[in-house]
C-alpha cells in the first residue's frame, strides 16, 4: 500500500506473476464488487480506472444489510459463499473492517410444513457440499440460542460459517486498496459503455478505449447495457430495513414464515423486508422507508426476540429502502456479453455477501480466465418475462 492511512491487505500478490501487465480495464461501479475487482485486476498489473457516478459505496451497497454466510444448497453458491467468508475473514481487521463471526439461523414455524420441509432439504444438501450446518427443533434452537423465541418453530437450520460486517466500511477498503496497487477512482463521474471497441464515454464527451469494460453498477447495470445495445435479463426492485436499540449478540437469523431477517449492530438490531415485487427505477425510487415499514417489521421482529420489546416506541433509530436487482432463474449475470465487455449484476440481494469472491473471480475472467459457466450472462435473451422473488426465500418446490 502506498498511503499511511490505506490499509495493508495480506492477500499473497506474487510479484512475478502479473497477468494484467499492459491491460487497461474500466471498471464501472464503486460498490463491493466492482472496488473488489479494481483491486485484482491492480494488483495483477492491469492498468485500472474505478468510476463511480456518485461516490464510493454511494448506492446498493452502502444501503446493504452485511450479512455473510456460506449456506447455500447448491454446489456452486456454497463454494463461491465459503471463499467470501474466507476472504473477508482474510482481509477485515483493525486497520481494515470488521467482520464478526456470528452464527446464522433460519427457521420455519409451526404449521409451515412447506417451509420445514425446505430447510431440512436445504440441510441435507449443505452437508452433502460439506458445508458446516445443522438441523434443529425448536426445543433444541431455544438451548443454544436464548434470545429467540421458539415456542412458535418446528424446524430451524443453523450455519456456522457466517458473520457480518460493514459494506461501506469493506468497500472503501478495497477502493483504497486498489488504488494503493496503481488504480485510478474517479468518482463523480458517470459514465456510459459502448462495444467495437470497449470504450467508456465521460460526461464531457471524452471517449476513453479500453481493452476490458466491467459494469457492476448494481440496478443501473442493465440500463447502461441497454444503452449499449446489449439487453439484459435483469430487474432492479425496491426493498427496506432498520435499525433499532436493544441488545442482541447472536444469532444472525431468517424468520422463512414471518418473510423478515436480523443481525446484531452496533447501534442494537438491523433487520429487514420491505420487499417490492416489481420494478423500480434507480432514478426515482423512493430511498426512504414506506411510513408504516417499521411499525410493522418491529413487531414481528419482537415477537421473535422478545428482549427488544423493551426498548418500546423510541426504539426504531433509522429507516430506509433500496435496490436489490433479480434475474429469471434467480442466479446472477456475471461475465463477458460482447468483445471486452463483462458484467456482474442480478445478485438477487446476495451480492454484498459474495464480493470477495465474484469480485475475484470476474478478474481472473478478464485476465484471460474461464470465468463461470452457470453464471453466463448470454444463457438469458434479454428480453424474458419473470416475476421477482426475493433472495432469501425458500425454494418451496
């Protein structure tokens, strides 16, 4: 690192080994992807410009819960999440950010026999991908975790791979770090794509080509490719959240029936839902909290930790709304979609979570690498019609 306030990440750079010597690669994004990305492709000798229209973590990150697991029942979600978890683990600390383990739960209540029956399967499949997660039942929930109330559970999966941290405080981090390695941040600056060749477009009309675009400007993503003449199978939708006072160590937890989840925070409890199923518009949505959002999230927030009733009505310490970005099948678009252009966006609410690794592993694509095949961008026409449905929800098939 060049500065004495820029954090010095131990990542293993090999300095014989620089596989971006004489590439220039725009990244458009300053969120945790696109500053994780800008910080690979430096320090492998890519010749980088970070840009942002706003600032660092200005939009979909900064407005992210940050909570980080590994439990994902498919083979390629549990890999790409457990080297999240293992990088952030690698990268946070005192001079960096913080990431605290914190165990992550979610249940299904009495009488959601549907929901049960997923979580146990999700469990079967995690332990079948050695991922570490248990089942249990609500008696058993209760003996390891006082602080829910599980009178209401009939079966509840438990991760122990998982924390939290702070996405803005991640993201600055790795910005800093990118540019400690060579990168150039050029924040407010918005800019737009064009393809044949890669190029990146200033607002004073300064045409700038490159061998490589990656857009991962989050819920602009497809607007910025549509501009392009690259349609994209991706929709950005509005969701909510808060905090409030009360005192909550662990766990980490997803109500499957009540549609809600919480971590510890500083300030007492983060918890969210808010979920809009349709589209929203990254110009104009609206980034506050709907009036009666956290009304009606903290009384179900209560009823399953029961301490934080006593923080009463002066509890609630802010709330707000963001965007969230979903694709047809519920997985994301991340990879080359033309000639030196790649994209990594329709993260359906997990893409804070799988920085580390998506960040690195789109690098190592534009550096020549494989890339992700399920992930493949071009599987999707662009024009597909499909509902969309939150991250976190259960696949009740």
């Amino acid at each position: 690192m060049s500065g004495p306030d820029e954090p010095e990440l131990a990542v293993g750079a090999d300095a014989f080994t620089r596989a971006g010597a004489g590439l220039e690669v725009a990244v458009v994004g300053a969120g945790a992807i696109g500053a994780t990305a800008a910080y690979d492709l430096a320090r492998e000798g890519a010749d980088v410009t970070l840009y942002d229209r706003d600032d660092v973590a200005s939009d979909a990150t900064g407005r992210a819960a940050g909570i980080c697991y590994d439990a994902f029942a498919d083979g390629l979600d549990a890999e790409i999440a457990s080297d999240a978890i293992e990088r952030f683990r690698a990268l946070s600390g005192d001079d960096t950010f913080p990431f605290v383990e914190c165990p992550y739960v979610w249940l299904a209540r009495d009488g959601d026999a549907d929901g049960a029956d997923a979580i146990r399967e999700q469990v079967r499949r995690m332990q079948e991908h050695e991922i570490v997660a248990f089942e249990m039942d609500g008696e058993t929930l209760a003996d390891r975790f006082s602080s829910l109330r599980t009178d209401d559970v009939d079966v509840a999966g438990i991760a122990g791979a998982a924390g939290y941290t702070d996405p803005t405080r991640y993201t600055a981090c790795l910005a800093a770090a990118a540019t400690g390695a060579g990168a150039t941040l050029e924040t407010g600056t918005p800019v737009e794509v064009r393809t044949d060749p890669a190029r990146v477009i200033r607002p004073d009309g300064t045409i700038r080509e490159v061998d490589a675009v990656l857009v991962a400007a989050g819920a602009r993503t497809g607007e910025l490719l549509d501009d392009a003449g690259i349609p994209l199978a991706v929709k950005p939708y509005r969701v909510q959240a808060l905090v409030a006072a009360g005192d909550l160590a662990e766990p980490m937890c997803y109500d499957a029936t009540g549609d809600f989840y919480l971590r510890p925070h500083a300030g007492g409890i983060l918890a969210g839902d808010g979920v809009e199923h349709r589209v929203a518009d990254p110009d104009t949505y609206d980034r506050e909290a709907d009036p009666t959002f956290a009304d009606d999230l903290l009384e179900r927030v209560t009823h399953r930790v029961p301490a934080l009733e006593r923080a009463g009505d002066d509890g609630l310490e802010r709330a707000w709304a963001g965007l969230c970005t979903a694709t047809p099948d519920r997985d994301p678009l991340v990879g080359r979609v033309a000639d030196g252009l790649y994209v990594a966006t329709g993260f359906q609410g997990h893409g804070f979570m799988r920085a580390p690794a998506i960040g690195e592993r789109i690098a190592e694509e534009i550096l020549g690498g494989s890339g992700i095949d399920a992930f493949d961008p071009l599987r999707f026409d662009g024009d597909e019609a499909f509902e969309i449905v939150e991250g976190m929800a259960l696949d009740r098939e």
